[in-house]
C-alpha cells in the first residue's frame, strides 16, 4: 500500500481506543487523542470552563451541619455546551497535526463521536474499536468517577454501536487484528 492514511479509531467508552492508540504509538506511528487535547484545552483555559461549570452545579444545604458543599450535576445541557466549546477548537488542532504530520505514511487518531460531530470526512478509514479481552472492565476511564447523569447524557451521546460498526471501513475486535491491519504494506 503506498497511499498516506489518516485512520480514525472510534468507539464507545473502554472498548479500547486509547489502548490501540498507544500501541501504535509505541510501534513508532504519529498518534493524536481528541480526548487528550480536550483535557489540555480545558486546563488552559479554566476561566470557559469554569463558567460553564458554574452554570451547571447546583448547591445543597446540610441543615444538620450549617455547610453549603457544592456538588456537580453535569448533565445533557452541561455536556452540550462544553462541546460546543471544546469540538471546533480540538478539530483546529486536529487539522493543524494532520498539516504537520503530512510526510507520515499512517495517521492514528482517536475521535470516540467522529460519526456524531460529523468529522468522518476527514478520514480515510474508520476503525470501529470493540476489543473483546478481558481487560475490559478493568480498564481504568475518566467516566468511572462521573455522576450517573453525566455517564448516562454521554452514551446517549453515541449513535447506537450497530449503527457505528456499519458506518465504519472495519471492526477491530483484537490487538492481533490491529496490528496486523496497522503494519499491513509497511
């Protein structure tokens, strides 16, 4: 194969996407996670973030203790906005590495709503992630420590995985698989 590829790898939450991802990094392909750059734009620029955050917590009061402890009920509208925020800037980076990387004969990127936000264009092939080991529940994920509204507002996010496994060029099942795939013609 001597045609460049821009891959995206999609799937829902722990069906192992950053997994793969850190695999091919480790066998020396440009990778580049949307789920990273989110966490990197928020933390520079907290003042968004925060007032958007602040719009969505709501406050308790403990008449037993006198105390006023905040809490966090992000929900669908909460997750809405901060997309809203966050999607055009992380596709910015996105389209800035793909520049910079454009020597690279493979491409490696992590985008969990790439059909949802609509960026499948930007690719040449969409592998659907669906690992099927037994790690799966023991992989460690940001959701873990979610309120269940905000877990629940982001898997009705998702477009159904039937529905995404027919959008997508393939099913990545196992790390065999990907690899063989990923250092196929190489």
């Amino acid at each position: 194969m001597d045609k460049k590829q821009k891959i995206c790898l999609t799937g829902p939450p722990k069906s192992g996407k950053t997994t793969l991802l850190k695999l091919a990094k480790n066998k020396g392909f440009q990778t580049f996670s949307c789920d990273d750059v989110a966490h990197q734009i928020k933390a520079g620029d907290k003042s968004v973030v925060k007032s958007i955050e602040a719009k969505y917590t709501q406050k308790k009061v403990y008449k037993n203790r006198g105390k006023k402890p905040t809490f966090g009920v992000k929900t669908a509208d909460f997750l809405h906005e901060m997309e809203q925020f966050l999607h055009p800037l992380i596709q910015g980076k996105l389209r800035q590495w793909i520049e910079e990387n454009s020597n690279e004969k493979r491409l490696l990127v992590e985008v969990p709503l790439v059909f949802e936000v609509q960026w499948q264009n930007m690719f040449d092939e969409i592998w659907f992630v669906d690992l099927m080991d037994s790690d799966r529940e023991k992989r460690n994920h940001p959701s873990d420590k979610w309120p269940e509204e905000l877990k629940t507002a982001i898997l009705n996010r998702h477009l159904p995985t039937d529905q995404k496994k027919k959008l997508s060029d393939r099913v990545i099942t196992t790390r065999e698989q990907f690899l063989k795939l990923l250092l196929n013609d190489l």
